[in-house]
C-alpha cells in the first residue's frame, strides 16, 4: 500500500474509489481501497478506452438495444468490482466492501415526461431488479424529491442505499429520515445500511460565482464546513438510533475544480471518518509517499469564518442552484453513454 492512503486509511477514514475500471480497482484494492462507486461518465470513459469492443460487438450482435447494452455493461463492471471487494464485506459484516450502481439517471430527465408518481415507481423497481442477488452491491439514488420517496420504500424492502447529489443539512436530513422511515418498516436491521453521499467541490465553485465578497479566509470553506456539520449531524442522530451497521457518510465530489488548489485539498480536510469516493487523480495524488493525514473531520475553522459563512450564504438558495445543475449533470452524462454507443455502433 502507498504510504499515502495507508496514512489516510489509519486516519480513520475508508477510502473508495470512484471508478469501476477492472486495471484501477485491483489497484486501489492493493493500496487499501475498501469498496468502489460507479456512474455514467465512468462507464463512457472505459467504453472510450476500447478495451471493450469486444462486449460490445457481442451485446450488438445479440440484438440488444443501446439502452439494455449500457445497463448490461454497467451490471457487469460493478459485479466484476463486487467481486474484488466481496472479502471486505464477509470481513467486515456488511460494513464495508459495497460498491454502487447507479439507478437510471434519465428518469429525471424532465423531457421524458414522467410524473413524480411515475419516478418513484420506477426507483423502487428499478432498485429491487439491480440489487437482487447482489450481497454488496448498493443501490444509489439522487435526493431530488422523487428519489427521496424512493428511497423509503427501497430501505422498507431491504436494499442497501447509496443516496447521491446531496448538497445541505435539510436534504440530508430529508433523505436520512426518509431512509429511517423505511427501515423501521422492516422485519430487522440487522442487514440495513445506508449511506449519504454530500457533495463536496461544486459548492465552493458555487461561492466563488455567486458569493466574490467572501474574505480570502471564508471563500473556498464553505464545501468543508457544510460536509462537516452534516457528519456530526450524521454521527449524533445514529448514536441516538443504534444500528448493527454503521449509516455513513460519503464525502463525495473530493477533485478540486479550481486551478492552483492542492489536489489533496479535501482529502486531507475531511480525513479521520466517513467515507471518500475520491476520482482516479485524486487517489493517484494521495497516494504520493510524501502524503501524510491526520484526523481534521471534526476541526473547524476560526469562529469569525464560520460567523461570516453563515451570515453570506443562503443555504436554501444554494441547494436550488445546486441540485438543479446536479440534476442537468446527473442526466446528461447517460444520455452521452447511450450517443457514444450509438456510434459505435454507426460504425461497426
């Protein structure tokens, strides 16, 4: 292992990757990667690669769809991933060695014309199809108003969660209580799991646009401040509500966007707890054997930034802008994939 991420990893934090490329998660594996995310953009870039021209060929040539083949690629990546992390899920009970697949972003796509009745509906069924004979595969869902009504009835029916594009303690909240809601309607814990995937960079990417006036000591704080609060809230209410399993957070969206900026700069942060979906570059750059980090999650700046944060952002506002462009970034990349396989297969 890197003396990098060993030093992450004895932080406290479980370092997973986010990438489903069999090369890279053998690798991560080595290093002390524990479990694995996946989404569209990572399945397009592996298909970019050509290393999988030959599956798509086959798929193409068993009469499938662009659709069934994005989803049977998908399937088979996160299963392969299972597969390399399916040791530190027996090890560990089920609490960790899960990677995530991703439900069907398009769902959201306001173009397809589907009531929120309809999204629920098709979250939950969806949700039962991936998961089923899966042991750690988590499913993941976005906190957009249908998918959080998804998710209660998912967590009622026993299937491990991954709920994505969270930006705000009040979404977090929505959707952690909603999940709750859902689990107690079970049988037993015992096998319930959940995680919160707070995204991390695009709100200081949002500050710098739409907040300038921050002093040079706030601007560029708010992405760790507001990850933080929403772990210790995280922490406090499953201390309240003890579970066998741990209920997490994934510190999610760990790249830096803006150009000068340590690559490390959220990784070293957020360190000590929870959970990082850190990006190939990101996990490439922890690993560096110069890297060491220390326990920060529960460190938090001057009280003069925290006053000047809180007295500067609408957080309501924030999370409109947010999950609106979320959503547009959430959809966009699918339909890319189903483009990109449509060219290939234009091409063969």
């Amino acid at each position: 292992m890197a003396n990098g991420l060993r030093s992450l990893i004895a932080s406290g934090t479980k370092a997973w990757l986010d990438s489903v490329d069999p090369d890279l998660i053998q690798k991560a594996r080595a290093d002390g990667a524990t479990g694995a995310t996946s989404n569209p953009v990572i399945i397009s870039d592996l298909i970019k690669t050509g290393r999988f021209d030959d599956s798509l060929a086959s798929l193409m040539a068993a009469g499938h769809d662009d659709a069934a083949i994005a989803w049977t690629l998908t399937d088979s990546l996160v299963r392969s991933a299972q597969g390399v992390f399916l040791d530190i899920w027996k090890s560990t009970k089920g609490n960790d060695g899960w990677v995530s697949f991703e439900l069907d972003p398009i769902l959201e796509d306001v173009a397809l014309g589907l009531s929120e009745d309809e999204r629920v509906e098709r979250y939950v069924s969806l949700g039962k199809r991936w998961s089923a004979g899966e042991p750690n595969r988590m499913i993941k869902v976005p906190a957009t108003t249908a998918g959080i009504r998804a998710i209660e009835l998912l967590a009622a029916a026993g299937v491990p969660l991954n709920v994505t594009l969270i930006f705000t303690m009040p979404q977090y909240i929505r959707a952690r209580d909603a999940v709750w809601k859902g689990a107690q309607q079970r049988a037993s814990l015992d096998s319930f799991k959940s995680v919160y995937s707070v995204f991390i960079s695009r709100i200081d990417v949002y500050t710098q646009e739409h907040v300038p006036t921050l002093s040079p000591a706030a601007q560029g704080m708010l992405a760790i401040v507001n990850a933080k609060r929403v772990w210790a809230e995280n922490n406090a209410f499953w201390q309240a509500h003890p579970t066998p399993l741990e209920q997490a957070i994934i510190f999610a969206s760990t790249g830096v966007k803006q150009q000068g900026l340590d690559p490390c700069t959220y990784v070293t942060a957020l360190a000590g707890d929870g959970i990082q979906t850190n990006p190939p570059a990101t996990t490439a750059a922890a690993a560096d054997p110069s890297r060491t980090f220390s326990r920060q999650v529960d460190q938090m700046p001057p009280a003069a930034v925290l006053k000047e944060l809180d007295a500067a952002i609408n957080m309501q506002q924030m999370e409109k802008v947010l999950m609106a462009e979320g959503v547009e970034k959430f959809v966009a990349p699918q339909k890319a994939l189903l483009a990109l396989i449509a060219s290939r297969r234009a091409a063969s």
